[in-house]
C-alpha cells in the first residue's frame, strides 16, 4: 500500500514523500481512512510507530476541504487543536504539521510554557489553522483573553496517558469544556488505564479503535538484560557499560532531576560526553542537548522520564534504566525510544536490591521474564538488604517483601534529604561563582542543582511553567497519576 492508495491530496502525498516516506506504517493505514470519514478515534500506539502522521495528514486534508472562520483580529482562527504533554513534543508535532503542509494554504503554531508569551500571541493574532499546546500554556493564553477555542473542528490528545501521568487530568477537561461539542476527537496513548478509557468515554462520540501493539506489551525485537548492582555502585557500572561496549549513543533515564545532573557529571569526568535533560534546564541548554545527541557529538543523554518525551531519533541504539521506574509504563515508554521502525536495540536495567519489587511489578505487567546477567565485581555487598527510596517529601517502597513500618520510611525520608542538601552544597562549592552543573551544560545557563522542593515536583512540574502552573491554580503538589489530592508517604 502507498499513500494515494489513501486518497490523500496530491499536495499532502508529495509532500510526504518529500520527508522520504513512501509506505504508511500499521498505524497510518489503519487511522487515515478513518479520519478523514470524520470518525471519533481511540489510538494505542506507541512512540515510533508513525502515529504523528497518522492523525496529521487526514487532519490537514479535512482542513483544506472547507473554509474556517476568522478571530477577533480578522484573521484565520484555530480550527485544529492538537494537546501534547510536553513541550519538546509539542514542538515535534507542530513542525511535522508544517512539513505535511508546505504545499497547502494552511498555517500552524505551537504555544508551551517555559518561555514568553508575546511571541506566542503575536502568532496567534496573525492567525493560525493549527494549534499545537501544552495544557498549562494554553489555559494561560485563554484565560488572558487571547485564545477563543470555540471555532476548533478537530481536537487531538497526543499521548494522553502521559498527560494523565504528570497530572494535566484537570487542565485537560477544561479545555474539553472550552470546544465546541460538534467536533472530531482523536485520542491516541501507548497505554489505556481506567483513567484513560473515562476521558475517552466523555469525549469520543462512537469511536472507532485501533491497537497496533498488543495490550501493555513491548517490543519483541529489543533485547532487554537485568544487570543486578550494589546501590553505591551504579555509576561505575554504567560507566562500563557504555565503554565495554563502544557505545556511541546512550539514552539514559534516572529518576530525578538531580540524579540526572549527578550521572551526566560523572561520565563527562569519566571520558564519555554526557548532558541532562530535564524540566530544570533553560529551553537554549535542552535544546543544545538534544541537537548533541542526535549530531552524535554527545554519547549520553541523561533524562527524566517527562523530559524525554518528544525525543525522536528513529536509530537509538542503546537505552539505560539507570533507575528502575515506580510505574510499569514508564519501563515500556522508556525502551520504546529504541528498536524503531523495525530495527534492534538494547535496553539495560541496573537493578539494585531498592528496586527488586519494581522490576517484578514490570516483569508481571509486560507479561515476560527478562534475562538476569551479573556482572563480576558489580554486584550487592554481601549483607546488603533494601532500603526505602526517598523522591523528596514522598518516600516509596521498591524492595521485594513487605516495606518496612511507618517509622523506618520516615526516616529514609529524612536522611536522604539531608544528603541531598549536603551533596548540592558540595556542588556548590565545588563549582564556585559561575561555574558550571549538570554534566556538560555551558555558559550562563547553567542552573543551580535543585534541592528537595524541586525533587519534589519530578512528576508534574517537570516542565516549568506546566506542572508548575497547574499546581498553583490547583492549590495542591502535582501527581504522577493525576488523582486529586495529596501524595501519600
């Protein structure tokens, strides 16, 4: 099958086969057809698989099959409406758009937190067909008076699983109260949660359902190891790692900001070129990042979960589980960065006995046993047992077994923040006056190591000015999970 097998406009398939597509992946064939019959749809697919396109290209054509209206300023209004969780991927989306539109007459923008709003405003007043946001930016926009979301024909959650993880659920459905009622809604995520089947309940009208993975499963074709490491040595053997093995590009994930600063510091000083990404970092250092890793002139990339979405590099090799995640699903977002589009790839997990319990609960929800391989000289010291795991104020139990009482996880909590403390007042002297943090990161953008506040945060407030900004109008810590209410210890 090709794309005009698809009845796509000829403008629309040139300029796809301009990017160097000539086939529609599974997703693709599956959801174009159905789009442009206007159905309301309910995606599973996971990052890589061609999804962006899929709801794009159908989108643009419809766009072009009729006139829209006109905003307050007499020019074009927004009649597309394209809802990502980050910010990194909200700007990969909208630059796909205009990509898949360069032969059309249709004009497209992208609105995040983190930076200023003029220019933003400015392009919006110029009007846009197509508008690509993250929740808390948007709500920002409207509520100033300067975004009217009344004329917008198509709707689109982009990963809404991951919008539900950093806890956008309430931003979410106020916007879905600002559309109008009478539009095409596309849902799309990796994975379908109880939380996500409600929302899709209340917005798709008679969905169509496409699943292009089986259910909560990963990709057969990437060979996955457990690496079993003592606590205190995890740097050490991921810094083997990457050069037993001549790794020329590494992903690695951590579970905090400050864990990411912490280990791209140490395999910079190690000889392996490394920068954090994360929601810490000025949008001029990210995007520096980025543009190092994927040019190859960069081996590591160290990220938190959230910062790594939207990072799309179709030949990732290698992904490091530096720290096992608490959710399942962030294990399968996590390794889904390589092994794409048909390729190999690799994805290491140094478990230490903290996260034994994780890698159970990730083994039972991918419905697999992944192989154990010990690495000599890495292993737990001998008496070594599980302690709790401090993200902050919250502290979480990891270990295989029952967690311990109330009062020993408090503790953990205490004793961990208090090491962070001393550890970012060592960085600090360390560093001196102007110096630099967060392993390879240059110049005056270079940002304090965050304390236990900001830790705290890792989940929601990731991104700046979106979780940030959600917490406040929400008076309360952004979740993980997007419940209401306070975390539990």
């Amino acid at each position: 099958m090709n794309f005009e097998e698809l009845n796509l406009a000829p403008a629309i398939v040139q300029a796809v086969r301009e990017q160097g597509y000539d086939t529609p992946t599974p997703i693709q064939a599956q959801a174009i057809p159905l789009v442009l019959q206007g159905c309301d749809l309910l995606a599973g697919a996971q990052t890589g698989t061609g999804k962006t396109a899929a709801f794009t290209l159908p989108m643009l054509q419809r766009l072009t099959q009729s006139e829209g209206s006109r905003n307050k300023w007499g020019n074009k209004a927004i009649r597309a409406l394209i809802l990502a969780p980050t910010r990194e991927l909200a700007a990969q989306v909208e630059e796909n758009v205009r990509l898949y539109a360069t032969h059309l007459d249709i004009k497209s923008t992208v609105i995040f937190g983190g930076v200023g709003m003029n220019p933003q405003i400015d392009r919006i007043k110029k009007g846009v067909d197509v508008l690509v946001a993250t929740p808390g930016r948007l709500l920002d926009l409207q509520q100033q008076g300067f975004l009217d979301l009344s004329t917008v024909e198509i709707l689109v959650l982009d990963e809404a699983d991951r919008m539900l993880d950093m806890g956008f659920i309430h931003d979410v459905k106020k916007v879905l109260a600002m559309v109008p009622k009478d539009k095409q809604s596309l849902l799309f995520s990796a994975t379908f949660s109880d939380e996500i089947r409600e929302l899709a309940s209340g917005l798709l009208k008679n969905p169509q359902s496409i699943q292009v993975t089986p259910r909560n499963t990963t990709v057969q074709r990437i060979k996955q190891v457990i690496h079993p490491v003592g606590r205190g040595k995890k740097k050490q053997v991921l810094l083997h790692i990457v050069q037993e093995n001549n790794w020329s590009q590494v992903l690695v994930f951590t579970r905090t900001k400050f864990g990411a600063n912490n280990v791209a510091e140490y395999l910079s000083k190690n000889g392996v070129s490394a920068m954090a990404l994360h929601g810490n970092k000025s949008q001029s250092a990210r995007t520096q990042a980025l543009e190092g890793f994927k040019s190859g002139d960069l081996r590591a990339l160290v990220a938190t979960d959230i910062a790594a979405r939207g990072i799309d590099i179709d030949e990732l090799p290698n992904v490091v589980n530096y720290e096992i995640p608490n959710v399942s699903e962030d294990y399968v977002h996590r390794i889904g960065r390589t092994g794409r589009a048909g390729r190999e790839g690799n994805a290491v997990s140094l478990v230490c006995m903290d996260e034994e319990g994780f890698m159970m609960d990730i083994e039972r929800f991918t419905k697999q046993d992944i192989p154990v391989q010990v690495l000599e000289g890495f292993g737990p010291e001998e008496g070594e047992k599980a302690e709790p795991i401090a993200m902050g104020r919250q502290t979480i139990w990891g270990g295989a077994g029952k967690a311990p009482g109330r009062d020993v996880m408090q503790a953990a909590a205490k004793a961990a923040r208090q090491e962070m403390m001393e550890r970012v007042r060592t960085n600090k002297v360390a560093r001196g006056p102007g110096g630099n943090a967060g392993g390879g990161q240059r110049g005056g953008n270079a940002k304090r190591s965050p304390g236990p506040r900001a830790e705290r945060a890792e989940g929601g407030a990731e991104f700046g000015g979106e979780g940030l900004d959600q917490a406040r109008r929400e008076q309360r810590p952004p979740r993980r999970d997007g419940r209401q209410g306070p975390r539990h210890p």
